[in-house]
C-alpha cells in the first residue's frame, strides 16, 4: 500500500507500506525514484530488509540480523514497528507528514515527522518515542532521521561516484572541509555482498557541540550529479553515520546514544521523548547549490530579530587590542576611535569583573572599580554618547572555582559526576535545570541591561564538561542533554523579555556553531585565530556553517603593519558580518582611513548581503591555499572576494557559474587605491584578477548588464 508518493520543493519522496504492515521509506532523493535501483547488484537477501522508517533501540531486546556490531540498523523495537496512521496536512511553513508506528510487545510508539518548508529542498525530522506499554522501558538510541538507498543510483561502482564531505573543525581551525571516498574512509566496493561491522561516522559527546566537527555532512553522487546534505540541530551530543545495510547504504542522523554519549532514557508509562530535530536536504548541482539551499532553510527556522536585518558594525576590544585587560583609562580613546570608524556596536569584551587574574574568578558578574574607577555605567554612557550600544562579554555557564559565590551555592547548581562537582579549567559547569541556576543568571542579566545599559552580549563558552551529570538523570548523557534543553529555554525567555537584545553566541571562537543556538542568537563568533592570514580561510568557509549575516569575523589591523595588511584583515570580514578590534587610536592615519574606508564600504553592500548566498569560485578553502576566494550572489549584482597568500603567481582565474554567458561590468570597491587590472571572459564566465603584492586581498564588484 502505497503511502507517499510525491515531490514538494525538489524532493522526491516514496514511503510504502508493505503486506506486514511496516512503512518502507524508500526514496528521498532531487531524482525521481527508478525501482530497478532498489534492487542491490549483489545480495543474497530480501532488497527490501532495511529501508526502516525509524531506528529506535530499546534495553533487552534483541537484535536479529548478521554483523551489524555497533551500527543503528535492525535496531529493536524499530525493526518491529507497526503502521498505526498517518497524516498529510499544511501549517505556515509547508507540508508537514506524521507518521504513527507501534510495537505491540513493548507498546512503543513511534511518531516521525517531516517539517517541509515551501521553495526550499530541507526537511526537518524528529522522532517522538511514546510509551504506551505498563513497564518502563530504557531507550539507549532515537534516529532523528534515516534513509536507506543513499548511494543507489547510478551504474559506476560506489568508489567511482560518490564521496563524503566532513566539516573538521577545531580551536582557531574552524570550518575545515575535507572529500574522502568510500574507499579512503574504509567503506569501498565489495565483490560480495555487504554486512559491514564498518561505518563512516562523526560524533560528538559533551557541551562544545562542535569541538571536532560540525555538526554536519555532504554526500555527492558525481555521476549523477545530486547532493545530500544534513545538519543536527543541538548543542550537545549528536552521531551520524553511513554504513551498508544487505546490498544498500544509509544515513542515518541523531541526538545522543549510549555507545558514542553515556546516554540513555527511561521511559515509564505515558512518557514521550522527542529526539533533538535534524535536517535533510537534496539537490542536483554543486556543492554552492547545496550550500545555497541550507542557507534559505536557516533564514527560515531562524527567529526573527533586527539585527540579522541592519548588520550593524561590532567594535569588540579583545583581538590584537586590550587582550582581557580593560580599563576606563584604556577604554576612552578606543570608543573614540571606534566610533569615527563607524563602529555601531561597543562590546567590553573579558576581565572587566576582576582584578589582575580574573580566569578563575567568573561567575558573580560585578564591574571592577579598581578597573573602572567611575564604575562601568561610566564607561557605557560615554559608549552611547558617540553614538554607539554598548556590550559586555559573559561565560554565563561556568562559575570559577575562586568565585565568591560559590560558597552561596551547593552541589545543586553544578554538574556531578562519581559524587564529584565537574570542572574544567579551574570553572565547575553550572546546571540550568535547576531553577536557582536560572534565577542567577536572569538577575545577571536583568542587571546588566536595566543597571548597565547593556545592548549586546558576546555570550562566550571557554570549558567541556564532558559527557554529562549524574544528578536528577537516568543517565549522565540524560543529564546533559536536559541541561542544554534548560539552556535553550533559558535564552528563548530572554529574548522574550529583551527582544532588543543581540546576543552573540560565542565558544572559544566557533567550538559551538550549531542551529540549536543559531536559531536563537542572531550572531556567531567564527574564530579566535589571531593570524590573519589563515583568518581568510576560515572566512571563506563561514558560511557552510553559518548564514552569512551571522558568521562574525574578526578584522584587527596589527599595531605595526601597512596597507596591504589592513585591506586584508578588511576583506576578511567584509562579505560576513564585521568584529572590528585592533588599536585604532594606535595606529597611522592612512591605516586608519583604510578601516573607515572598508567600513564605509560595508555599510553600502549589507543591505544586498542580508538576503544573499554564498559560492566559491575557487571551491572551499583549505590552510595551504594560496589563493582564497568567497563570492555572494545578490540578484543582479555579485561580490567576489579575493586573497592572495604568498603565491608566486600574481594572477588567478575565478571560475563564476552563475555569470557564465553574461556580459557584466567588474569593479574594485576595496581599496579604491587598487590599480590593477582584470579581465571578464563571458563565455567561460571567468573573472581573471592580478595582485602583484604575495600577500593582499580584495573585494570586488559584478554587476550583469
């Protein structure tokens, strides 16, 4: 019996029901489904074994089936789930699909969702799991989203046509992509049929979601030339994996697990657990036309809110400027010089609430006198004098071991382990499940906004607490996960009582870069690399990551340095969303012109930018690239952004595929000191640029006739 058979937004999708009542997710997919595809080359079994709507494993229940080791496959009661109902209706966003399922020895039921968006080829997924039984049952893995056939089209061996993209992502090394094929991960083609114990996977455990990776992947079918492309939407613990199942290989997507995570839920009669949501999306194109897609997907989930709307300029004193040590006397003179920049934001970033060493001291929030002798109020009006909003750094999660106010509190406010209160790097990790943990930092916050005139919040994240806590959880991954659904809360209640407010969502850089948070905070820190060099790579990939109105990307022209080494760390941000640091009071007033210059330049282009996508002309960028290029698509009119890195060529052809075949008009917006020239081949569409200095960056202009 046929359930789902339709294409909404690009996506082709075909779920069945079969003669024993289980629904077979059969095709998701931007190629409509052809049923000889279903059938694997080689396989001794039933085709048709896997193909699970849902995977959900349940404590002492077996699994059948051969050499499935620690993959999510015939998981049980999953394998036994029944078709119960459907339905097939529309909301504000677009169609939306439930599907019930029910496993009568365990009474488990399992609701799927499908959240479509209209225009956009996303779904969003995410699995209740309902207990419908009388004895309590543990769950130790909830798929949010699983797909068998991955790999199923096309006549090339596997090896020869589909590759793997993955995010690495790491401290002042973010946003990394790097291709591999089935081969190189250990999953190539077979001359028998498969049952792999093997599985291509990234996982995280712990609070910095994306410490390793981000939360994200691609999968591209080069012959017929689709992608698959999925994000996990929580800032925790998340798995995905890509293995074979008798003849066929999935994708399966998810929250934690017990193996990868510690986590595992009991679930007593009448209990429902939702999995963390995820999103899957399909297209036939390029790596920029998949990239395209997420971008408009997360415009759509993402609240609301005025700042990703004006992308007003931040001045943050941290980098290349004050490094943590802020005063009143320090301050001064950098307000000024942020403000005749053009700066529109002010942000006091670490240090002000402590005297000298104030690392392990976090947590209580109060201004320094001997830091500000006038107090920060002080320092926050003469901020909004110059015109600018004022902002402060918090870690809002952690208290330092050396904190006074820690002897206020008890074991109840952090997270516990083998009866022992969790910290790191000398700060214990509060838990927002508890309300008084809640009630702290909503009086932080109330104070500094209602006391302080705080505007902007660079909300920063310094620690890992690990896989979790043992207090009040059925698991320490359990207690992790309903700490960060506590947190989430958290900020959704602020921004309900602060809509004005912007708050920055910040973990040592972007150790933290996922749409739990990025649905909420309007802005993402993308970096702490304070080489500016390597900074362009980091920006060129930013917005694979993050939409570009909420990548933020530091520009800190050195104290000591010239021109060239201006317009570059300009560049770096100007396509993105602008962290000016840098001690602009310091510096010559020909370095200087040149910030205010890309600034000016900034403020002209943001209005196309807010609603632009990204391409890369050169493909993304790696560390050992010595050309970088990131390119935005704003209707009519494109901006390339270019960096030359100690290449011995002083000239490099842009491929630009949107533009090919059109006449356009090229121009140089940043400097206005360039002088160079470039050439536009139409038929090819191919923008040819010279730099004659090994290390400078530019910004150009297309605009088609």
């Amino acid at each position: 019996m046929e359930l789902f058979n339709f294409c909404e937004n690009g996506i082709y999708v075909v779920m069945e029901r079969d003669e024993h009542d289980e629904v077979k997710f059969l095709h998701f997919s931007s190629l409509p489904l052809c049923r000889r595809d279903l059938i694997p080359e080689v396989s001794p079994f039933d085709p048709m074994v896997g193909f699970k709507l849902a995977e959900v494993m349940v404590s002492g229940e077996d699994r059948p089936g051969e050499r499935h080791g620690n993959k999510y496959i015939i998981t049980a009661p999953g394998y036994r789930l029944k078709y119960q109902s459907h339905s097939d209706t529309r909301n504000a966003l677009g169609r939306k699909l439930e599907i019930v399922t029910y496993d009568a020895p365990t009474g488990i039921e399992v609701t799927r969702h499908f959240q479509f968006f209209d225009g956009i080829p996303v779904v969003r997924s995410w699995t209740d799991v309902t207990n419908r039984g009388d004895e309590t049952r543990t769950l130790e893995y909830v798929a949010s989203f699983t797909i068998t056939g991955v790999t199923k089209e096309g006549l090339l061996p596997r090896d020869k046509r589909m590759t793997v993209s993955i995010p690495h992502n790491s401290w002042c090394r973010e946003l990394q992509w790097q291709t591999y094929t089935m081969e190189e991960l250990g999953l190539g083609v077979s001359r028998d049929f498969e049952l792999s114990s093997k599985v291509i996977s990234a996982s995280n455990a712990g609070n910095w979601s994306a410490k390793e990776y981000l939360p994200m992947g691609v999968l591209t079918n080069t012959e017929c030339g689709t992608q698959l492309f999925w994000q996990i939407e929580h800032n925790g613990s998340w798995h995905w994996e890509i293995s074979d199942e008798v003849g066929h290989f999935y994708l399966q997507l998810s929250g934690p697990t017990e193996i990868e995570s510690h986590w595992s839920r009991d679930l007593h009669p009448g209990d429902t657990f939702t999995s963390v949501p995820a999103a899957a999306g399909v297209v036939t194109g390029s790596m920029d036309d998949a990239m395209d897609a997420l971008t408009l997907y997360r415009r759509a989930i993402r609240r609301p809110n005025e700042d990703d709307e004006k992308l007003p300029i931040i001045f943050n004193d941290y980098m290349n400027c004050l490094w943590a040590d802020p005063t009143t006397e320090k301050e001064l003179p950098l307000i000024d010089a942020a403000a005749a920049a053009g700066c529109e934001y002010y942000v006091v970033d670490a240090g002000w609430y402590a005297e000298g060493y104030w690392w392990d001291n976090v947590g209580e929030w109060l201004p320094c006198d001997k830091r500000f002798p006038g107090g920060l109020r002080e320092v926050f009006d003469y901020i909004r004098s110059k015109g600018m909003i004022p902002g402060l750094w918090l870690e809002i999660e952690v208290m330092g071991t050396k904190c006074p106010k820690v002897a206020q509190t008890d074991d109840s406010w952090y997270f516990l382990r083998h009866g022992k209160r969790v910290h790191d790097r000398s700060r214990y990790q509060l838990d927002f499940r508890n309300p008084a943990v809640v009630a702290h930092a909503t009086e932080v916050i109330d104070r500094c906004v209602n006391e302080y005139g705080m505007g902007y919040i660079k909300m920063d994240y310094n620690i890992e607490p690990g896989i979790g806590t043992e207090t009040n959880a059925d698991s320490v991954g359990d207690g992790l996960l309903g700490h960060q659904r506590a947190y989430l809360k958290w900020l959704d209640d602020m921004f309900a009582k602060y809509p004005d407010l912007v708050i920055e969502n910040c973990s040592s850089g972007g150790l933290r870069m996922d749409y739990a948070l990025l649905q909420r905070c309007p802005i993402q820190s993308t970096s702490d690399q304070t080489d500016y060099l390597h900074f362009a790579s980091i920006a060129a990939n930013a917005p694979t990551g993050v939409t570009p109105e909420q990548a933020a990307v530091w520009s800190y022209p050195l104290t000591e340095g010239d021109r060239e080494e201006v317009v570059f760390n300009m560049v770096n941000a100007l396509l993105l969303r602008v962290h000016q640091s840098g001690q602009l009071a310091q510096i010559s007033p020909e370095r200087s012109a040149l910030v205010k210059e890309g600034l000016d330049v900034y403020r002209s282009i943001r209005a196309n930018l807010r609603q632009g996508l990204p391409f890369w002309p050169l493909g993304l960028s790696h560390f050992s690239d010595e050309w970088v290029s990131l390119g935005m698509k704003c209707g009519k009119v494109s901006y390339v952004a270019v960096w030359r890195r100690d290449s011995h060529d002083s000239t490099c052809v842009l491929p630009i595929a949107h533009l090919k075949g059109k006449d356009a008009e090229v121009e140089c917006i940043y400097p206005t000191f360039h002088q160079e020239p470039t050439y536009w081949n139409a038929a090819q569409g191919h923008l040819t640029v010279k730099l004659s200095v090994c290390r400078s960056a530019r910004l150009f202009r297309i605009t088609e006739k």
